[in-house]
C-alpha cells in the first residue's frame, strides 16, 4: 500500500510474449521478475467470471 509522506523503492520487471508468427498480434503480460534482495510480496488471487 502507498503512502503520500513514506517514500519505498518498487522495483519489478514485466515479461510481455507476442507470437511471432502473428506480425499484427496483441502482446500479452507472461509474468513478473522480482530480485531477490526485495522482501517477499504477497501474491494476488485470480478473480474469474462466474459463468451463468
């Protein structure tokens, strides 16, 4: 959580994948690189669509 007064250091990497052999396609998010000197994070559930 952010604070307006308490500065932190937030350092992530996003590995986005786009096919190459769609030259027109949508780059998607594959996951996330962390270092291993920042603390551990909690990880975030999935939420899903409940089919009707």
């Amino acid at each position: 959580m952010g604070n307006e007064t308490v500065p932190r250091d937030v350092l992530e990497y996003i590995v986005y994948e786009k096919h190459l052999s769609n030259l027109y396609g949508k780059w998607r998010l594959h996951g996330k690189i962390r270092p291993c000197w920042l603390s551990a994070k909690d990880n975030v559930l999935p939420t899903f669509v409940k089919p009707s």
